[in-house]
C-alpha cells in the first residue's frame, strides 16, 4: 500500500516557519484526539481562524491544502473562519496550485512527492494526476493566484494572503 507523508515524518519547525509567514500559527493534538476544525475528521488539518490544528497522522498534503485555503480565502471569509473555508470552483483550483509550490519549502517533501500523495489521496483532476494537471491543465489556477496577488509571474509566493 502506498502511504502518505504525515506530519511526523517531517521536521515540524519547516512547516512552522512557512506558515508563520503567512500569520498562521500551528497547534499539535494529541494522538486520537479529534482535531478542531477538521472538516473531512481526523487525520485531515483542522482550521479555525489563522490556526492549523495537526495532529502526527495528519497528511503533510492536507496541512498545506488547508493552509492554503487561509491563504486564498478573501480577508471577510478568513475573519470567520471556522473548519468550513468555503470558496470556489477557482479559488479551489488556486489552492492546489499553491499547495504545489508551497511543497518546495517543506525539505522532505517537494513537488515530486506532493504530485504522488495528492494522487495517492485521491484528488481528482480532468486528465488523470495531479501533475499532468498541474503542468498542462492549471494555467487558469496560477491567473487566480497572480491577479489576487498571492504568487508573482516567476511562480514564487508573494508571502501575503488574498485581500
């Protein structure tokens, strides 16, 4: 069986300092407890406000997607935020593809890896991978992300979240 990268199996002060500079902040539950504001259950990230609750068995992708969602959302979604961040069809596409670069900044997993573990998990793209769609299908996606400026044209994040 293929398995995902966990948060346990990265170190936890890289995904700390990402998203620290984004105004998030990150809070560990304990093994089996339920994480707050986990829409999909436990082991999935949690979000309330700007913090992203994990636990050790909660998916690496799955830190970031939800992350990226506080990223993408608008400043009057990101005030209420509460386990559902809502959005689009767009903003959606846009989560991904930030989730795609933000992998780089995380050591142990990259873009490569993402690309498998989001297969892996079973996110569904129209021409069959998360890569295939990433290179061919998402130009779409980076368009969001650089008109709501949270990517530059060189595909670098702005390090700011969507006004």
């Amino acid at each position: 069986m293929t398995t995902v990268l966990l948060c346990q199996d990265i170190a936890p002060k890289n995904l700390q300092t990402l998203l620290e500079r984004y105004g998030m902040e990150i809070r560990e539950v304990i093994e089996n407890d339920a994480i707050p504001g986990s829409f999909w259950q436990p082991p999935e990230a949690g979000l309330i406000g700007n913090v992203l609750y994990i636990r050790n068995d909660t998916p690496v992708h799955s830190a970031l997607h939800e992350s990226c969602h506080y990223i993408c959302m608008d400043k009057f979604r990101r005030e209420k935020l509460d386990t559902d961040a809502g959005g689009d069809y767009e903003e959606e596409d846009g989560v991904c593809y930030l989730q795609v670069l933000l992998s780089d900044f995380i050591p142990e997993m990259g873009q490569k890896r993402m690309f498998s573990d989001m297969d892996t998990w079973g996110y569904s793209f129209r021409l069959g991978s998360a890569k295939t769609w990433f290179e061919k299908d998402a130009e779409d996606a980076r368009e969001w992300l650089l008109k709501n400026r949270v990517i530059t044209s060189q595909q670098k994040p702005t390090w700011n979240v969507r006004e």
